[in-house]
C-alpha cells in the first residue's frame, strides 16, 4: 500500500540516523501465469490420465459384447483306447469331429452393444469432471497462495512499521515524553506480527505443496512470482447458471447416459424370455463304412421363467428407476451448490467493495492522523496502535477475501462449465 510506504518514510526521517537507503535494482522475473499451470496440470495429471484409459478400456468392450459367442469345436472315437484308433470290423466304432456355434436371439447382442457404449458416455462424463475437478483446485490453489502472498507482503512491511513505531515509542521514554507500557505495548505487537508471518508462511508453504502436487512435481518445488489476481466480473444471474449448470453438469449428463444404458438393459432383460439357438454339424469317420455327416439345430426352454427371466426383468425394472431417482437427487443437490456459490460470491463482492471504497482508506487515514497526533503529543499510544492493526486487518482480510471470491467463482465454473475466474 502506497500509505505504508509513506509513513515508513515518515518515520524512518523522524529516528536517528533514519533516512532510508535505496534497494538495490533486482533482476525481472518472469511471472508465472495461471493458464501455464492450468495446462500443465491438464497435461500431467494421473487422475485425468486414468479417466482417459478407462474411457479407451470400455470402448474396448464394444466389440465383444457384440460379437458372437466362440465356436465350440471338440474331437472324439469310440473303439480302442489309443487316441484316435477305430476297431475294425465293428460298425460302432467311429472316430469324428464335431462343432457348435451358439446364436443369441435377434436383438440381443445389438442391445448388449448399446448397453456398453452408453458405459462409454458415462465414462466420457467421469472424465470431463475430473478435467473440471483438477482445474478447479488448481485455481483455488492459485487464488490461495497469491493472498498469502500478499499477506505476508502487507505484514512485514507493517512489522517494519512497527519496529519503527516502538523505537520512536523508546526514545520518547529515554527523554522523558513518554511511558514505558508504551515500548512494551509496542514490542507485545511486534511478537504478535512475528507470529502472524509464522502463521502465514506455514500456510504459504502447505500452498505451495499443493500446487506443486497437481502438477505432479516434488512439493517443496519453487513456483516463482504469481501474476497477479484481478477480480474477475460475475455477469450472469443466478437463473442463467443454474439453467447452465443443469446444461452442463457431467454428474448430471452422466447419469443421463447411465438411465439410456438402464432402458436397454430393460430392453435385454425382456429378450431373455426368448430362447437362444445352437447350430452343430457331426463328423463321424467309421471303419470299412461311409463316413458319415450330421446336422443339428438346438435352443434353450426358459421353463422357470418365473424365477430366472421374470425376476432379472424385476431387476432391471427396478435399476431403471433407480437411476431416474439418482438423477434427481443430483438435479436437486446442483440447485443448492448453485445458489450456495453465488451467494458466495456476492458476499464477498460487497465485502470487498466495503473495504476498497471505506474500510481501508478510512482505516488508513485514521492511522496517519494518529500518527501525526502522537508525534505532537495530543495522542496516547495505545489509540495509535488501535488504528494501526486495524489498518493491517483490513488490508489483509481484503486480499483473503479476494481469493474468496474467485474460489466462490471456481466452484461455479466447476457445475456449469462457464469461464467465470480468470
């Protein structure tokens, strides 16, 4: 804050020896830019990775299920016992080969089709939200360690402030214009900073683990310097996302395609009151006779119908609802995380309009009167630390309430597939 800036000065002039030296020129570094990271993360991460294979993996199972059962072939003889060996002379005995092919009753094998390309879709779902999933938690990340940030930004150089603060507070009492509970209020604050950064740089560090694991690198990796965070506009309504995130929901599309998928296999589960067919052909080579050819043609009799075909009819009946009523359940739960994110955002959009446009400035202003106040003696220490740390509040509960407000935005973006947080 420019404010911070300005009354270091101030006081730095106001102590012995206190003119501020210049800092030294720093090389520039390029900033690290969350678009970078968000495709990197993309790019990299298993979770993503093991949907996309597991999205190959059922598609894999088309063919299968659609294909005909094997066909059975077997070998046999009737006579000696050496392998293959006939008895003469003997009409019964006989050496042949035989096969067998099964044959799904029309329709079945399309339908086991359409059931494990909707499993696909499903999948295809599964894999668009865990691309969302990842994204989301990049930014929130993102959008996290950049407040911290700021935060510890913003409190050292209010520790700075203070340590100037208590040694003006100390020279006031070596000349006998001041008090001594002044230095030790002064010095209490100091330690109360020292453990705000403790706190801060803890968090800053978990942070940074975190982002370092979604992009699958060693967590204490360094990141480098963040770009920095502008609030991104919410310009949509809460009707025009909820009608987005029904739209776009993968919990929802997905469970969609797992009802379709329910419906055929309602559809199969019917088809099995209907027999399979098996067609054999026999070759039987016999000693000092012709050989001989054979035919034959067979099918299944569902004669307990009743707790076979009848019940796994039942079954998928009862799955079939199943999945209507589970799509439901997250149609009402989508309604909720809606209106709970958006209700996010705007409370933190007014909060932060509450101390960019009063809070900050007026907290600031506060401080620098006081400390004007204090210097002419109309002022007692303590008020002057009042508004101090209340200036150090404010500032950096602005930035945590930023991140906030983008994370709130994240979540959105998450349901309904709209770019909000940039």
């Amino acid at each position: 804050m420019k404010l911070i800036t300005i009354l270091m000065t101030t006081l730095g002039l106001l102590l012995p020896g206190g003119a501020t030296n210049a800092q030294e020129a720093q090389p520039e570094v390029r900033p690290v830019t969350l678009a970078g990271l968000l495709a990197e993360a993309e790019r990299v991460h298993p979770a993503i990775k093991a949907e996309a294979q597991m999205v190959e993996s059922k598609k894999a199972r088309i063919s299968q299920v659609k294909s005909l059962p094997d066909l059975t072939v077997g070998v046999g003889w009737m006579g000696n016992i050496t392998p293959f060996s006939v008895q003469h002379l003997d009409p019964s005995s006989y050496r042949g080969i035989s096969a067998m092919q099964e044959i799904p009753y029309p329709g079945k094998l399309g339908l086991r089709g359409q059931i494990a390309q909707k499993d696909v879709e499903a999948e295809k779902w599964n894999l668009e939200a865990a691309r969302r999933q990842v994204r989301a938690e990049v930014k929130s990340a993102y959008y996290e360690l950049w407040s911290v940030d700021q935060a510890i930004a913003i409190t050292q150089k209010n520790k700075d402030l203070l340590e100037k603060l208590a040694r003006i507070a100390e020279e006031k009492y070596k000349v006998g214009k001041g008090l001594q509970q002044d230095v030790l209020r002064a010095q209490l604050e100091v330690s109360r900073i020292l453990q705000t950064l403790t706190i801060l740089n803890q968090r800053q560090g978990s942070m940074l683990a975190r982002l370092n694991t979604l992009l699958l690198r060693a967590p204490e990796t360094p990141i480098g310097t963040l770009t920095a965070v502008e609030k991104s506009p919410l310009n949509y309504s809460l009707d025009e996302l909820t009608e987005q995130g029904v739209e776009n929901s993968p919990d929802i599309r997905r469970q969609e395609q797992l009802i379709e998928q329910s419906q055929y296999a309602v559809n199969l589960a019917s088809k099995e009151y209907y027999p399979d067919f098996r067609v054999g052909y026999d070759y039987w080579q016999r000693p000092d006779l012709a050989d001989m050819h054979g035919f034959n043609f067979t099918v299944n009799v569902p004669i307990f119908y009743k707790k076979k075909q009848r019940e796994g009819l039942n079954e998928a009946n009862f799955a079939h609802e199943s999945a209507k009523q589970s799509r439901e359940a997250i149609h009402t739960e989508l309604l909720f995380q809606v209106k709970d994110q958006f209700l996010r955002a705007k409370a933190s959009d007014e909060l932060l309009t509450l101390y960019t446009r009063a809070l900050v400035p007026q907290s600031s202003l506060a401080l620098e009167s006081s400390l004007a106040a204090y210097q002419t003696g109309t002022l007692d220490f303590e008020s002057l630390i009042s508004n101090f740390t209340s200036v150090l509040e404010y500032e950096t509960n602005y930035y945590e309430e930023l991140a906030n407000y983008q994370k709130a935005l994240v979540a959105l973006e998450q349901i309904t597939s709209v770019e909000l947080a940039k």
